[in-house]
C-alpha cells in the first residue's frame, strides 16, 4: 500500500491556487470570528475578511510571529472550543514560554496525511519495518511520523530517542528497513553500526531525516556509511510538525503540501515577498488547520523556493536545504556564517568525523571563532607535525570558503559528546 495522491500532487497549478484561494477564504472569516487576536489585527488594519477572495491577497494581510504565541500563551490564539482539541504539544525553546499547539480530530487526520504523503515520497510502503527514533512526548517528532507510518501500513516501531545500543539491537532483531530520527542522530548510529561490525546484519534503506540543518556532505557521509537513501523531512510544530515538506526520490528539494501549507519568501526586514529562486524568511499559511490555523507565519528559517516540475512528476513547489534559522546565524566580525556550512567544510575533509562544536566568544573587542572537530579513528594520530598540517587545512579550507579565521582544536576519537534528538553545534560565549 501506498499514500499516493496524484490529483494533489501532480495538480495543475491553475486549479491549485483555485483551491488554495477557495480555502484562504473561508480561513481567515474563520480566524477573524474565532480568535480575538485576529479580529484585532484585522480591525487595527482595516482589513475585512470578506474581501479576501483570493490567494494573490496573501501578501495585503499581516504576519503572525513567535511573540504573538508567546503573547497569547497558552491557548489564546486556539480557534475552536476546548472540547474539540484532542491533541496539545508544545515547543520547549530555550528561553521564556514554550509556544502551545493545539490539534482537533480533522488536524490529526490531515498530519496523519501528509506524513503518509511524505513518507511515500521518500518511497517507504506497507512492506517496510520502520523504527521512529524522534522523541515521542510534546515534541511533534516522535508521534507525527508514527501515525503517518501507520496510515502508510508500514510496521512501526515506536522507540524514540537514546539507547543507541537497544536501537541497533532491535534494528538488526526486527529487521527494520527505514528509520526516522535526526541527522545528527543518524550519524551516531552509523558510527556506531560500523565501530560494532555489524552492518551486514542490518536491513535498513532508506532514512527520513529532518528536524535540524543537515549538509548535503553530511548526507552523503550517511548514505556512504549505511549505503542507504536518506531523505529530508521538514516541518514545525507551529504549523503541525514533521510532514510540512518531504523529499520525493529526486532529492534536489522538498515538496511541500501547498494544499495545505502555503509559502511565501519573504525579506525578513522589510517583509517583502522575494520572487521565486530569492533566499529569504519562509512564511506559512495554514489553510485546513482547525485548532490553530495560522496566517502568515514567519519561521524564522532560511531558504529558498522553486516552483518548477520536478522529474518525479510532482507540481508541487519545493523548498531548498534551509541554511539555518535567521536567530541561528553567527556574525563574526561582520562575516555571517550558518553552523551548516562550517559543517560543509568539516565533511569534505575526510579525516573529520560529524562531530563537532563551534564556539563563538570577543576578546579585546574582537569575535573570535574555534571549531573543535572529531577526528575519525583509524586517522587519529599523535605526530604533532601531521596534527599541525590537518588542523592548518580546515583554517585555509574555512578561510577561502567561508572569508573567516578560525582557531581549529582537534578531538580525539569519540570525546565530543553525541546527540540523540537536535544536536547542539554552537555555544555563543559573546551572549553571556
Ligand atoms: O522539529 C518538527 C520535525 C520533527 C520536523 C521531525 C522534522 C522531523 P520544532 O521542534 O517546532 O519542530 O522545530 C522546528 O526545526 O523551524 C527548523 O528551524 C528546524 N527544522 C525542522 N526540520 C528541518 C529540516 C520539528 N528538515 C524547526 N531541515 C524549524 C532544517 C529543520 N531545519
């Protein structure tokens, strides 16, 4: 079995924003009786609801940022009664309130959909054993990929993150064929598969890998190690959770389910919607969502769209590798650099490992930058002068591709410490 829905995702694009404007339309009369935090907005600006016809209208109508969930915390921006939501999740964040998601019956079905939409385009069908290490409690991951596995008919099994010794033993006892879980977490379990010997014990192909920036180096490292396929899978928990967006076989972007979801790029400081093809702030509009149907959400995350066919047949648009969250991005000394590209550098050496931190401090009202990287085992070596000429490599290979200096530490094998859920890549000391 299967989760394929070609009238939707091989739509015509005419009769899309059909569909999309018919939905927006009814969206935002919908927000605008239900939410008082939109009827606000509406009003302060002059907006009538009943005006809005059309999807080209998007762009007349205002955001809905982090703060004004935070504002309205919890449950301040839900656009149904209580008695209707069966489902509460919620982001941690690292600072101040977590931000609160709600869910009705109809928001599960349609996660449960789009998941399945999404993991059929990474090619996982009912034959497939797959294991769901994303955590499973209030973060999005661990039970939005499993009610899409389920519904795709898929085995699933529901282990959630850590015990990388249990997840590598019921891998090889199950027989599982697919994991879901983050990069970085992949990357430890592959290392781990090889430092145990026990790859050809193991029947996994394909990985459904998303919840953080990832580099294209570092897939490949993952699919070289495993030899496996390992698909992007993006989404927020503002929005519904994983499922957003998908990678179809072709790997070169994620569709996203624009009957859904719509994107807009926008300039993050004038807030100008960008032409196709232009990096900008990704923006979403809710349109089916019932709980707490958003519009125009801004991310925070950066890339970028293209609207072109893709080989596998599919009109839907897709969304570009995001480079890393506009809050994510380190200026050193006037140079912005995203932590996915320093690891774009590391992966291309061959005797780094993806394990790695960056931390950022000012001495004498200068930033400075050091990268300590893990170098891989059978490459570890004590001869101080082939540990000088590696480390004077990764500096002239940062310099020319990113335009900054950077003191590199080496680590020895396995002292960085792994991630089993969103790996943390920077400690940012200029923010004490
Ligand atoms: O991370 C939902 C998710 C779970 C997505 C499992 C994929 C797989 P949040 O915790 O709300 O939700 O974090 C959302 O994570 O705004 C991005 O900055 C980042 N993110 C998510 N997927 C990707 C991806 C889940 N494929 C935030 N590539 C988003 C890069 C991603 N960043």
């Amino acid at each position: 079995m299967k989760y394929w829905r070609q009238d939707i995702e091989c739509i015509d694009r005419e009769e899309l924003v059909k569909l999309q404007s018919r939905r927006l339309s009814e969206m935002v009369k919908r927000i605008y009786h239900n939410v008082p935090f939109y009827k606000n907005l509406f009003d302060q600006k002059g907006i009538n609801p009943n005006d809005i016809k059309d999807i080209s209208q998007l762009n007349e109508l205002p955001f809905t940022t982090k703060k004004d969930l935070r504002d309205n915390y919890p449950f301040g921006l839900f656009a149904v009664p209580q008695s209707e939501v069966v489902r509460l999740h919620a982001s941690s964040g690292t600072t101040g309130k977590p931000t609160v998601v709600g869910c009705t019956k109809n928001d599960l079905e349609m996660w449960s959909e789009v998941v399945a939409r999404s993991l059929t385009m990474a090619g996982i069908t009912n034959r497939d054993i797959m294991q769901v290490a994303y955590g499973y409690g209030l973060f999005t991951g661990g039970l939005g990929i499993h009610y899409g596995v389920e519904k795709v008919g898929a085995s699933v099994i529901p282990i959630s993150t850590g015990n990388t010794k249990k997840q590598l033993q019921l891998m090889m006892d199950f027989g599982s064929t697919a994991i879901a879980c983050t990069p970085s977490y992949l990357a430890y379990l592959a290392e781990s598969i090889e430092e145990n010997g026990v790859k050809d014990k193991i029947k996994l192909k394909r990985a459904v890998c998303g919840a953080e920036p990832w580099s294209e180096e570092l897939r490949r490292h993952i699919q070289e190690i495993l030899g496996i396929k390992a698909f992007n899978i993006y989404g927020l928990s503002e929005v519904i959770g994983p499922g957003v967006a998908m990678e179809c076989e072709c790997q070169n972007g994620s569709h996203i389910h624009e009957d859904h979801f719509v994107p807009e790029i926008i300039n993050p400081e004038t807030g100008d919607v960008l032409p196709y093809g232009e990096v900008g702030e990704l923006v979403f509009t809710t349109l089916t969502k019932e709980a707490m149907p958003l519009l125009r959400y801004r991310t925070r995350d950066l890339c970028t769209l293209n609207i072109e066919k893709c080989e596998c047949g599919r009109t839907l648009v897709r969304m570009g590798t995001i480079l890393g969250r506009s809050d994510d991005m380190l200026i050193i000394r006037g140079v912005n650099v995203f932590p996915s590209q320093v690891e774009s550098v590391l992966m291309d050496i061959y005797e780094t490992t993806p394990n790695y931190v960056l931390t950022v401090d000012r001495k004498n009202n200068l930033d400075t930058l050091e990268i300590k990287v893990e170098i891989a085992d059978k490459f570890w070596t004590t001869e101080i002068r082939e540990i000088e000429n590696l480390k004077k490599r990764i500096a002239q290979s940062v310099q020319s591709t990113l335009g900054i200096s950077a003191v590199i530490k080496l680590a020895e094998p396995h002292t960085l410490s792994r991630s089993e859920g969103k790996a943390v890549r920077v400690i940012d000391n200029r923010k004490k």
